[in-house]
C-alpha cells in the first residue's frame, strides 16, 4: 500500500459523489448477493461439493451458504491474502487456502494439489464459484516448471503489455488443470458453475484461465505472440505435455460482469438527478494514454456523469514504483485537468487492488497536482517511474475500498459541474 496522508479538498460534495457512484456500482456486483440470487432462481437438488476460487471466493462462498445452507457438505476455498476469513470457513466446514497475487507463491501450488485432490473425493454434485485472479492464485504447471520459474513467467507477463487474453494462452499452455485441463478430474459427477467476468466481451475461456473451459487450439494462437525464446521454449514444452481434454464443458453462469456495474454506476447518477454518458466502448491499450484522453473528452463534453469501463495496461520500468494501471490513468487525468474547478475523474480496480497495491485507484481533480508538488512530486516523473501511487497518496487521491467481494475489471467514472 502506498503510504496515505489526509486528503485536503476544496470541493468535497462533488468527490462524495463520485467516489459514491463507485460504491453503488461495486455494491452491484458483489459476490455475496449475486451468487445467492442465482442459487435461490435455481437451486440444487443434492448435497454438493463447493469449490470458490478467486479474488471474490469468500464472498461468492457466503452467497452460496446463504442459499444453500446444509446443502454444501464440504468445499475448498482459495484467494488471496487478506481476501478469506478463515474463521467463518470453519464454520461452514470448508477449507481455506491462500494463494498468491499477482504471481504465484508456494500457495498456488499448494492450492492446485488441493483442488485436484478435492475433485478425486466424494460423489456430489460440484458447484464451482469462480472469479478474477484465479490464473495467480492455483497452479499445476507442467514436468520441470518449478516456482522460480513460474514466477518469472508470471511477472515478464505483467510487465508485457499483453492484453489478458494473450497472457492467459501463455498460462494455459504450461498448466496441468488451465485451458479445461481441470475437466479431466471431474469424474462425470454432476456440476454448476457460477462466474464473475473480470474479462473483455465476458468471454468464460479467459476468465480463470478456462478451468471448466476447453482450450482446443492452443498452439495456433501461441504462434502468433512475441514471446522471448526462454518462454516459448517453456511453451512448446508444455504444450507437449498437455493432455487431451473433452470438446464440451459445462454451462457456466455469469452472475456479474462489468456492464451490470457501469448501469448501476449510471443508475445512481440518474437518481441523482444528473446528466449519464454511458460508453459502450472497452477501455484497453496504454493506460497514460487512455487517462489523457478521456479527461480531454471529459473537458470537451456535456456536464453529467460519463462512465467507462474496461482494462489498461502499463509498461513497466526494470524498478517500479508504487501503483498499478488505475492509479497511473488518473494520475495521467490529472495532467489534463490541472487547473480546472469543473471535472473530477475516478479510475478503480472493482476488486479493491489496483497491481500489487491494496489502493483500488485514484480520485484526481484540477488540484491534484498542486497538492502533489508541495511534497516535492512532479507528474511526469511519476509516471515514467510506475510511482502515480506515491504522488496520489501525497495529493491525498487514492482511493481505498478494501476487499470487496467482487471483481469484474476497472470503472473509469468522469464528472463535468
């Protein structure tokens, strides 16, 4: 977490409001009630088996227990650190396991072992909860890849530029249970599968890797990467290795996705009685870049709430600093906008995160960088050096959710007085 100070504003009202926008949208689709709703339109008629992994595990775990109640005899529960409460699990008489995000630790293979041995037990039916982050958090890899070298597969990935679908061919192509491998220890038992989309079109192959979703064409989609030689040797390996996987998966049912969050985000605003410009469009690409331009259209365009979605992406130095993509579009916002009293822009990871930070993004305003210069920042720097986080946190504009219990990628909200 970059470090916090007070934040001192001139126009708080207007900074309540947006900041409370995002909270509606997050509340939108948080795991808990999502999966409950989905549970309680249509249940299960046997005792099952639950398995949640993902940012919003805990969370999707609750919605399920609240619908099913007896119903879940036992389950496996896998998320990040801080993300489970470890006491109500037991409760529920379900495991917990911690692994790591954004790279894999010793926890992701532990909870990789665990899963494949909870699917090898009982008879009942499976429910399967699953959301963002789950690439990181569990892990098979193929013969010969060992952590130190996962981990470095994993972060080059990070640091590439590379759209998420792109990075996750790559995770597939070197995993054991990715790319549908996981359909293989199934076991024919019966099975529901429940998804958050943290993913561009929602596309269920992405989300988790594909864990229930079968990857047919790998090797065709892995030729048409830039990959350095040491990762398409680890490639071609495990591509070798892979076993055959069914044609079919199961049905998988989303229950939240980005654009229930921006209609709520734009509902609220509506009620609020203001002007909603709500874009279609996905936000991807350079995150500095996208930040300049949405402010320039937030300047150029009608008074009201303007609300995007989507996910960007930074290049990283060889030394970063503190933030992640969300932090570094608001503070490349903050460039366009210094100096006006009429716009303020919210960019935000819905998972609460934002890169490997526990700050979900940036709040800036026409003062963000005047506020940040009396602590001696300078924003272009920050932003060749990855640090926007740093600098927000001395303007006071980060923003800080906590876990939320949800992911379905990162919400740019703009507002023009």
């Amino acid at each position: 977490m970059c470090p916090r100070k007070p934040a001192m504003h001139a126009d708080r009202d207007s900074r309540k409001l947006l900041a409370g926008f995002f909270d509606q949208a997050l509340e939108a689709v948080r795991g808990r009630p999502v999966v409950r709703r989905a549970l309680e339109a249509r249940g299960i008629d046997s005792s099952a088996t639950l398995v949640a992994v993902g940012k919003a595990a805990q969370s999707m775990t609750e919605g399920a227990v609240d619908a099913l109640s007896t119903g879940i005899r036992a389950g496996l529960v896998i998320s990040k650190a801080g993300h489970l409460d470890f006491e109500t699990l037991e409760r529920f008489g379900l495991e917990g396991v911690v692994g790591g995000h954004p790279v894999p630790t010793t926890g992701s293979l532990e909870a990789g072992r665990r899963l494949q041995q909870v699917l090898g037990e009982g008879e009942e039916t499976l429910l399967f909860l699953i959301s963002g982050g789950t690439s990181s958090l569990v892990e098979a890899p193929v013969t010969g890849l060992d952590l130190p070298d996962l981990v470095r597969l994993n972060k080059w990935l990070l640091g590439s530029g590379l759209p998420i679908g792109a990075m996750n061919i790559v995770r597939k192509s070197v995993s054991r249970i990715k790319g549908g491998g996981l359909l293989n220890r199934l076991g024919g038992r019966r099975l529901r599968a429940l998804a958050i989309s943290d993913v561009p079109g929602d596309d269920l192959g992405i989300v988790g890797s594909g864990l229930l979703v079968p990857e047919p064409d790998l090797a065709s989609r892995l030729k048409g990467l830039d990959l350095p030689d040491w990762l398409r040797r680890w490639t071609e390996r495990g591509l070798a290795e892979r076993a055959e996987v069914p044609e079919q998966g199961p049905e998988i049912e989303l229950v939240a996705t980005l654009g229930m969050a921006k209609k709520a985000a734009a509902d609220a605003a509506r009620a609020e009685g203001l002007q909603v410009h709500l874009y279609e469009e996905f936000l991807e690409g350079d995150a500095a870049e996208r930040g300049r331009a949405l402010a320039r259209r937030l300047i150029d365009g009608p008074a009201g709430l303007h609300v995007w979605g989507g996910e960007t992406t930074v290049r990283l130095p060889q030394i970063p600093g503190c933030g992640g993509r969300n932090q570094h579009l608001a503070l490349a916002a903050a460039v366009e906008l210094a100096g006006r009293d009429d716009c303020l822009l919210l960019s935000g990871g819905t998972d609460g995160t934002d890169g490997p930070t526990d700050d979900a993004g940036g709040l800036v305003d026409g003062d963000t960088l005047k506020r940040a210069e009396l602590d001696g920042f300078d924003a272009d720097s920050a932003l060749a050096a990855a640090d926007a986080g740093s600098l927000l946190a001395a303007a006071g504009d980060l923003v800080h959710t906590g876990p939320t219990g949800t992911n379905v990628m990162d919400l740019v909200l703009g507002l023009k007085l």
